[in-house]
C-alpha cells in the first residue's frame, strides 16, 4: 500500500500553529494595556457593582435634623452646606432614649431595652451584629473612639464607654483579634484616624466616636452641634486617598433628637435626625425621604450595598438609602467598566496578537494543503518516467 506522504508533516504543523495561537489567547489575562491606568485597587467579590465600597461614619449627639439644618430652622451653617452639595436623608428617626440603645440598634438591629438609661457595658449582648456579617463576607473594618484608652486591646476604654461605642456591648467582640481593630485618636485632630484613610489599603468600613466636645453632646463649642469640629475634619477626609481612589461614602449621623419630630414618613420613635451622605459615591444636591427610615436602615443600606445577610427582621423590613448613591462615575473598580479602546474587554493590542495568529494558522494551511496536493502528483509523474 502507497504511503501518504506529508500527512504527519502536516500535523505537527497544525499542532504548532495551535499551540502559538492558544498561548496569544492566554497571554490575553497578563499582557498589559497602556491605553488604560486605573485608580485604585479593584474592588473584589460583592463590592464589584456595590453603589459604595467603602462607607466612613461619623456618629454625633443630641441634634435633631432641624436643630442642625439651617432649611427647617437649624444652625449648623457648615453641615447644611455639605448636605445640599450631597445628599441630606429627611426621614432617619431613632429607635430609643438614651444614647447606647440607638448605638446598639445601628449595630445589631434591635432595641436593648436593658441599655435604655445608659451604662450597659461591656460585651453583655449575646446578639450577632454587623461585624459578624463584615468578617464572613471578607471586608476589612476599623472603629476609633477619640482619646479613648487601651487601644488595640478588649480593655479599650472610649470616654463613654458603650453609651456611644456599641462594639464593647456584643459579647462576641471580646476577642484578641477584634479587639485589635478598637483604636484610640487624638482629638481633636484625629491623626489616626485620619492616616488610616490614607493608607494603601483603607478599610471598607471605619468608624469615629468624637468625645464629647466634639459630637455635639456637651455644646463646647459656640457652632451648633460640633459643627466647627466637622468644618476642621470633613475636608480632610474628602480629599484623603481612601476618597480620591474608591467609591468611598462618608455619613454623618446624629444618635437622637430630643423628640424633634419633622415629618409622618420618619421611622423609629418619629424622631427626625440630621444623616448626610458625601464623598464620590454619593448624589450631589439631593434629599431623599424614604419612608419609614430608622437606625434600622443603617444595616440594610450596608447589607443591600454589599450583599450581606440581613441580621434579623428589623433590618431586613427597614428601607435603604440606596437612592443617596448614584451610578459610578468615578473612582470606579475596574470590572464596572473596559478600558478605553476595547472590545470585549481586550485592548487593541491584543487583538492585533490574536488576529496575527489566526492570519499565521490560516496561511500555514493553505500552504501545507497545497504541498501536500502537489505531492502525489509529483510522485505518479515521476514513477509514469520510471516505467517508460
């Protein structure tokens, strides 16, 4: 029987030119664009199209939304500028009298009524909380108290306790390792605060206790309800890198009112409290008034933003502030958008790799086809010679 000639020729052939096309194809992960720079890092897991990233809180004291804002009657001249550049929440109300009982509300979503007077401390609450749910998702998460001793360590010592550092009020919080994320600042500077938004890798979720000068509670100052104190830190924190280089939001929230009631749709006990949202993330000259908003809705905003389980049925019924976010236009991860000059999610450049491989595997085909057809016409014309 004539052996075929060329054939195992034009296997290996085909083989190489795959192989050289299947290593363009995978080189397509690790080869770099230079039509593109992103800012940042890029945000991972349920954070890829959360509306924010990374959220920063600031709890005050003992201001209702009118008693703040200068549009229904407040004083605060420097809040209300940064709520009508931002957005301004109308219908946040509280949960409870006195302090800790709305602290442990925004933290574990229910109402510890054996903190009603203050004083309840620490680490008696059996109840999971927002941590829990942070940790199990991955997030990273800080809570600072001003001038608070101890730092780093379960006998961390804010001035007012867990009247207004709910984190030493849940028992599962008594460990080394979350004990390590209690830190202490200087007030009224916050200069560690302040560098922990300015690190590589901020964390997705900080939190400040200001003493009690400083949150509005003792009125040190003569601007209303800690204004001048947020005049001085809130710039900082706007321009830190945490907000130049991710969809941070910052929230400033008021703990209670002494009943100042402002409007039918706020939820909780009805009283209304002064709750901003700011940063790149968040809407810029709006005023949302979801109704029924509380305390409560501080959990679901973050666990409906992040994915998070809901910790029981006060937050999973409580509305969210998701319409103080908008779509991102800035600061954006990188899986929400391609590169400038792709297709697909490739760069031009790579595609020139893929299409020069395909031409290459296409050529050297038609090349081998057209040998291995010319072959055997060759071999019959010389054996007719032989044969004559």
């Amino acid at each position: 029987m004539l052996k075929k000639p060329g054939v195992g020729r034009v296997t290996r052939a085909i083989l190489i030119c795959a192989f050289v096309l299947l290593g363009s194809l995978l080189a397509v992960p690790l080869a770099p664009s230079n039509s593109y720079s992103a800012t940042g890092s890029p945000a991972l897991g349920p954070l890829a199209n959360a509306p924010f990233d990374h959220i920063v809180t600031i709890m005050m004291e003992n201001q209702g939304l009118c008693d703040v804002y200068t549009g229904c009657g407040g004083s605060a001249q420097y809040m209300s500028s940064l709520a009508n550049a931002n957005t301004l929440a109308m219908t946040w109300g509280t949960i409870d009298h006195y302090s800790e009982p709305n602290y442990i509300a925004l933290l574990g979503a229910y109402d510890e009524k054996a903190s009603t007077g203050d004083g309840w401390c620490c680490y008696l609450s059996p109840n999971i909380n927002l941590i829990d749910r942070l940790e199990t998702a991955g997030l990273t998460w800080q809570a600072f108290a001003e001038d608070a001793g101890n730092s780093g360590s379960c006998s961390f010592s804010p001035p007012r306790n867990g009247d207004h550092f709910p984190f030493i009020d849940f028992s599962d919080m008594n460990t080394a390792a979350r004990c390590s994320h209690f830190l202490t600042t200087a007030s009224s500077s916050d200069p560690e605060f302040l560098a922990a938004l300015n690190t590589a890798s901020p964390a997705n979720f900080i939190w400040l206790t200001p003493n009690d000068c400083n949150n509005g509670h003792d009125k040190c100052s003569s601007s209303s309800g800690g204004d001048s104190y947020l005049l001085g830190l809130v710039p900082q924190i706007l321009s830190s890198s945490e907000f130049a280089s991710t969809k941070a939001a910052l929230l400033i929230l008021y703990d209670e009112g002494y009943n100042t009631q402002c409007s039918s749709n706020t939820g909780g006990t009805g009283e209304c409290l002064y709750a901003s949202f700011s940063g790149p993330a968040a809407k810029k000259g709006v005023q949302i008034s979801p109704a029924g908003a509380s305390h409560y809705s501080y959990l679901s905003t973050i666990e409906a933003a992040w994915g998070l389980s809901s910790l029981n049925s006060n937050d999973a019924g409580a509305p969210t502030m998701l319409g103080a976010f908008a779509a991102c236009t800035s600061n954006c991860p990188l899986t929400t958008k391609a590169p400038p000059g792709a297709f697909l999610g490739i760069s031009n450049n790579i595609w020139l790799i893929i299409i020069a491989g395909l031409i290459g595997l296409v050529a050297s085909l038609t090349l081998l086809t057209i040998r291995v057809r010319a072959k055997p016409k060759h071999t019959k014309q010389t054996m007719n010679r032989k044969a004559r």
